[in-house]
C-alpha cells in the first residue's frame, strides 16, 4: 500500500491486524493465565465464533473495498461476518465476567 500510494484497502488491513491477530492474542493470553480456573467450553466457543467470523470476513471486506458497487452486493455479508466475530467477542466477554466474579480460595 505505502510504495504505491494506495490506501483503499487500508480497512481491511486494520480488520487483519486488530481482529485477526490483536484480540487473539489478547485471548490466547487470558485462557493462558487462567487455565486452572477458565471454561473449556466457553473458550473453545469463543475460538470457533471468532476465528470463524474473522476468516469469513477478510474475503468479504476485500471483494467490498476493491469492486465497484461493493458495498451493495457484499455489504450484507460483511455485516453478517461482523456479527460472528462480535458474537465471540462477547463470548469473551462473558468468561472474563466468569473470571472475575468466581469465589477466590
């Protein structure tokens, strides 16, 4: 993007980074300092929906960017990947305010 001067797809590269590796991460990380006490079954929810949302949502998010009338015909779609990948955001969510609420020994 930067040697040609073209930044029309500079969302998507922010969607790669943020989403993709960022708040992973940030999961991978908190799984791992609360693998005594996490929920398997929520963090294994939380993977699917993400990792789920976030593969379907790059293809989307560049087919929108780069196609004239885009977002028409792909809007709808990114919209709906978007919502997956929300959706394991809350997931998360939750098993931090699991975390957080659970009696200390």
């Amino acid at each position: 993007m930067g040697s040609h001067e073209d930044f029309a797809l500079a969302p998507l590269h922010a969607h790669i980074n943020l989403l993709g590796w960022v708040t992973l991460a940030l999961f991978g990380t908190f799984y791992t300092l609360t693998k005594d006490t996490y929920s398997p079954r929520l963090a294994w929810l939380n993977f699917v929906l993400s990792t789920a949302g976030i593969f379907a949502m790059i293809p989307i998010l560049y087919f929108l960017l780069s196609t004239p009338e885009g977002g028409a015909k792909y809007g709808p779609m990114a919209g709906a990947a978007g919502g997956v990948a929300i959706l394991g955001l809350l997931v998360f969510l939750v098993s931090v305010l699991r975390e957080l609420m659970r009696k200390r020994a």
